[in-house]
C-alpha cells in the first residue's frame, strides 16, 4: 500500500526542500543587501521627481471596482467563443442554439449595467 503513495511522498519532501532552500537563500540576500543606499531619495515610494500628492492608501471610488469586476467577467464570458468556434462542426445547430442563448444573456447584463449607470465615470 506504501509503494503506491512512495512517488507522491518524494514529490512532497523534494517541494518542501525546494521551498525551503528558497526561502532561505532569499532571507540571506535580503539581508546582505539591506545596506543604506547612498542616496535618501532611494527610500522614497516613488522616483519620478517630486513629492507624492497624496497618501498612496487613498481610497478608490466603488464605480473603479465595479468596471473592473465587469471587464473580467465580460472578458471570461467571451473567452467561451474560442472554444465553441472550433467545436461548432460538431456540435451543429443545437451548439449554435446553446451560443445563441449565451450571448442574449450576456447581452441583456450588458444593457442592463448600461442603463444603471455602471460604465459612467461623472
């Protein structure tokens, strides 16, 4: 019964070497390299010349996130033509059918997110 987990096992402790070497390797770097640097303006959070405007922990407005979960929605939901594009010569009219249903209700979530307002950026 051991023989059939033996492979999963070494898969196991060879990953928790490998991590732990890593980790080791990069706290020793971390700390050789934690000298001061010669110039203050390294420390800053940015290098682009001036002072930040504002704290960089300011808070986005909700309509930010909201485009955003819809971009990635929208874009997963038509990523699903690839794959029905290439299948349609054997799924004929009823995959064509399925598609059809598809795209309406992603058609119709799209209207109606327009019509709330969700794309506007007023």
């Amino acid at each position: 019964m051991l023989a059939n987990y033996l492979p999963v096992l070494i898969f196991l402790a060879l990953a928790t070497i490998l991590a732990a070497a890593l980790l080791g390797l990069g706290t020793l770097f971390g700390r050789l390299g934690s000298r001061r640097p010669a110039d203050p303006d390294k420390l800053g959070p940015y290098e682009c010349g001036f002072d930040p405007f504002e704290d960089t922990r300011g808070r986005f407005d909700v309509r930010y996130y909201l485009v955003a979960i819809l971009f990635i929605v929208f874009d997963l939901e038509i990523a699903f033509l690839f794959p029905w594009a290439v299948s349609l010569g054997r799924t004929h009219g009823l995959g064509l059918l399925a598609m059809a249903v598809f795209l309406l209700i992603l058609v119709v979530g799209f209207i109606y997110e327009w019509k709330r307002g969700a794309l506007e950026w007023d």
